[in-house]
C-alpha cells in the first residue's frame, strides 16, 4: 500500500478513535449549537479549527516548536470544557452584525483551539514517523486524514441533530444543553484525572 493511503488512514483513526475521544468531544462541542440547515457555518468553524491544528502540527513534527507533550494533553480537555461552557450561553443572533460578531468570535475560539490540538497530533505523528527521511508527504496524508474524519464526525452530529430537532421535535435549546452538558462533564473527568494536573497541585 503507498504510504500516502497509509498515512492518511492514520490520520483518519487516529481523530475517530473512540479510545482517544477527546477530539471527538471538542468537534462535537463545536457543532452542538447548530442545525442541519447551518451546515455552512459549520463549515466555516471547522476549517478555522483544522487551519489552526494544521499549522501546529507541520511546526511541531518539522521540530520548530517545541513544548510540554503533558501540558498539552492537560490543555486539550481546558479547551473542550470552555469550548462546552460557552454553548450553555450561546443565543442565536437575529441582528446581521450581532450575528457576524458572534460568529467571528466562534471561529476566533476555533481557530486558537485548533493551534492546541495540533500539537497534540503531532505527538501521535512523530511517534509514527520514526526515521522517514521525508515528513512532508506522511505530514500532508495524516493532515488529510484527520480532515477527513473530522468531517464524518460533524456529518453525524447534524445528522443527529436533525433528527433529534425535525423528527423528534425536542427542544434546540434542551438539546444544546444536554449535549454541551454530556461533553462538558467528561472534560472535567479528564482534568481532574490528568497526571500533570495532579503533579502541579501537590
């Protein structure tokens, strides 16, 4: 198989591993205060949120940054539970700018976010890599995969979501929270069972 498909495989595991569901939860939280017919500002969010990790992760396997792999993986979860907390406040805008103002400010989040989570890939990838003599190849498929799987990810939430809204006919604003809220509790969990967490405290 050629290493490309083979990266891009990992990446797309790697981002969908039910095992390793912290990014799942933070796509998760992203899209959890939008419909189906929104798909477009979904879009738009996601794409700040993979331009933010693609920029860390090519910096942090090419080795030019360079920073604590325990403080990122304490910083990932802070990222999901203030990513959840702020959808409990979220309103949907009814003026144009108030609506442009708030959505630039949720691609802002995104965007910063994603610069943490890069890192946190990049940890993953260069365990991978080993001794490739070139990473730009293995870096481009990887950064695609998780593209990928990022997309499925949202694909179901709104999928879900409509269900949920247009089937069903619960409440937008219950099921915003009881998501935000589900999402918000494991990130908690896995801050308060952080190792490097523990350590700071003691």
């Amino acid at each position: 198989m050629d290493d490309f498909i083979i990266y891009l495989r990992l990446g797309f595991d790697h981002i969908t591993d039910p095992s390793g569901y912290d990014h799942i939860l933070f796509v998760v939280a992203l899209c959890a205060v939008y419909t189906l017919r929104q798909w477009r500002q979904v879009l738009i969010l996601v794409t700040a949120f993979t331009i933010g990790h693609s920029i860390t992760l090519a910096l942090a396997t090419l080795q030019l940054i360079h920073y604590k792999t325990q403080l990122i993986e304490l910083l990932i979860p802070i990222t999901i539970l203030i990513t959840a907390v702020v959808n409990f406040f979220f309103q949907e805008p009814k003026a144009r700018f108030t609506k442009a103002v708030n959505q630039r400010g949720r691609y802002s989040l995104a965007l910063l976010f994603g610069l943490i989570h890069g890192m946190g890939f990049s940890n993953y990838l260069r365990s991978l890599l080993g001794r490739e003599a070139s990473i730009v190849k293995p870096l481009l498929a990887f950064n695609l995969g998780l593209e990928i799987g990022q997309l499925v990810i949202v694909s179901f939430v709104l999928l879900l979501t409509y269900v949920i809204l247009d089937i069903v006919h619960s409440s937008r604003l219950r099921w915003t929270l009881v998501v935000s809220g589900i999402v918000a509790g494991m990130a908690l969990s896995l801050i308060i069972n952080n190792e490097y967490l523990s350590e700071l405290i003691k």
